[in-house]
C-alpha cells in the first residue's frame, strides 16, 4: 500500500519527543496501513480542515488556537483524542460533582467568586453575591487544612495548601480573575496515578506527588508501602468509570486512600505525562502499545455523521 493510500494519524504536540517519536514507530511498526506523523497545521478554511483519519491531541490545551481547528476535524469525521467539545468544556467542580454522582469518592469542594473582574464590571452586576462570603462555614466544613485550586488547568499551576484563614484570604487576594476551588485536603498513605487508554485499559501505579517531577514514579515504591491486588483493582474500575463517563480516551486519574478509600483527587488529565523518563521503560512501553492500538483501531472506523452537540459530546 503506497503512504499515499495510507491512513493518517496525526500528533500534535509541543517540546514532548520520546512519547510522540515512540508511538509514530509503533503505529508504523503494526503494518495495518496506517501511519502515524506529527501534525501539519496552516491556515484553516472552515470547510477544509487537517485530513487525517485520527488526530491526537496533546497541546491544546496550552495553545488555544488550535482548539477550534480540532473541533472543525471532528464535525468533518475525524476521531479527536480526546473530545475537543468535552476536553475543552470540564471544569475540576462539575468533574467533582459529576465523579460523585458515579460512586467515585472525592474530596468535599466548595465552588468560589472570582477576587477580581474586568473594570466594566460594577457592584450592581455583582449583587447576585451574597456579602459578607461565608468563608468560616466553608473552612468548618472542609476543615484546615485545605487546597486552593483553579476550577480549569493542571500541572500544579496556582494551587495552594492553606493552613488558616488568614492565609486563605492573603492567597485568595492574589487569584485575580481566575475561578478556583476550595478542596478538603486528603491525608494519604497511598497515592496511585492511573495511565488509561481507550476507555478500558488502565495501568495503575504508585506515585508521590511530594517528590520532584521525574522522581513520583520511581520514588513512590520507596516512599509508601504496597498496595494491595483489591485496592489496586478499586482504583482501576474506578479510573475506568471516570473517564467513560468523561470520554477521556487518554488520561490518567490520581487517587490518595484515606483510611483503606481511594479518594479521585485529579481525573481530567487531557495531555498526561507520558515521557519515558518519568514513566520508566516499562510503564512507557505499555503507554505507547497501548496508544497504538486505539489509534489504527480509530484509522479504520469512519464515524458517523453527527451534527447535534449533545451527540458531538458523546463522541
């Protein structure tokens, strides 16, 4: 079969190269005729988006121009990994709410105003807002300490343990326009991050956000003791409602056990690290299999036209 002929997988990333660079030999590797390529993007008419078969999405989150050309891919038949109309629309509350509603243990969250808004934004357009916030009953319920966090973003940005209300209100103060959580803080004796890939395969590890970057994975079996084959199991099916009921088909989903519960502390984890240098061989070789078959198993099914959005989240 001529490349020509070839169905196309398209990455698009940023400075990541051993993820990316890995899964394109694997893809090419699989003689299925598919091949897998790092992305081409120019300028975009509406009706002429990128033509692959598959576009995996690993960037868009920090370059936002690329989020409605992803979303125009979609409408004209190409799998997104993941779902530009969910990725784009998740917040960490709604995730909460919704991880809840499933069975899934979460940290009780409090939902809180902005500190700061645009200059057109006057003291009438605020009155919805009760004044003064309850900022005691909150820290009652959620007892110190507790974490600050934005509602939307990820890689640790901006989130603060607090350990007082009055370091509540001076880390508060400097929030700006951002939306942030308010989070009980779990204390742990295990913490497992879990890789999962097309829905249902889940790889589940320890790991120890205390340590420096590159040391979570590899620190964590010798900063906390095993965890049991049915704790181990919990997480998994776990990892695995959340991310059905997201339609995350990458991601990965932190759990901290209090007291024998693994409680979801992140779950929406659209661009994980999947670098060979923080996984370690092993887990990375798993990653890249695993991405593999999900992306010629997507090259080979044309979806359905679907033009309704409810139908487009459901993707």
């Amino acid at each position: 079969m001529s490349t020509q002929q070839k169905k196309r997988v398209g990455l698009l990333v940023g400075r990541e190269r051993s993820f990316p660079d890995a899964l394109i030999a694997e893809i090419g590797k699989r003689d299925a005729g598919v091949i897998g390529e790092y992305a081409r993007l120019d300028l975009t008419r509406v009706d002429r988006p990128p033509a692959y078969e598959v576009l995996v999405d690993r960037i868009s989150h920090d370059i936002t121009c690329y989020q409605p050309v992803l979303k125009l891919a979609a409408l004209a038949g190409t799998h997104v990994v993941n779902n530009p109309f969910w990725r784009i629309a998740d917040d960490k509350a709604v995730g909460t709410a919704l991880a809840a509603r499933l069975g899934v243990p979460v940290p009780r969250t409090y939902v809180l105003p902005s500190k700061d808004y645009p200059e057109d934004v006057t003291t009438e357009s605020l009155g919805n807002l009760r004044y003064p916030l309850s900022w005691e009953a909150m820290i009652d319920d959620l007892h110190l300490p507790i974490f600050l966090k934005p509602h939307w973003g990820g890689g640790f940005r901006d989130v603060y343990r607090v350990t007082s209300l009055a370091e509540l209100h001076a880390i508060f103060d400097k929030t700006g326009r951002k939306t942030m959580i308010a989070q009980e803080a779990i204390e742990w004796t295990h913490y497992v991050r879990c890789i999962v890939v097309g829905l249902t395969e889940v790889l589940a590890l320890p790991w120890d956000p205390r340590l420096s970057h590159f040391e979570r994975y590899r620190g964590a079996a010798q900063s906390m003791p095993p965890l049991s084959a049915e704790a181990t199991a919990l997480c998994e099916r776990h990892a695995r409602t959340l991310c059905q009921a997201l339609g995350y088909t990458m991601n990965t989903v932190e759990f901290a056990f209090r007291d024998g519960i693994p409680y979801a502390i992140d779950f929406m984890n659209s661009a994980p690290d999947l670098d060979v240098s923080s996984l370690g061989e092993t887990s990375f070789r798993w990653a890249v299999s695993k991405m593999a078959d999900l992306c010629v198993r997507l090259a080979h099914e044309k979806p359905e036209p679907t033009y309704r959005w409810d139908q487009l989240l459901a993707k």
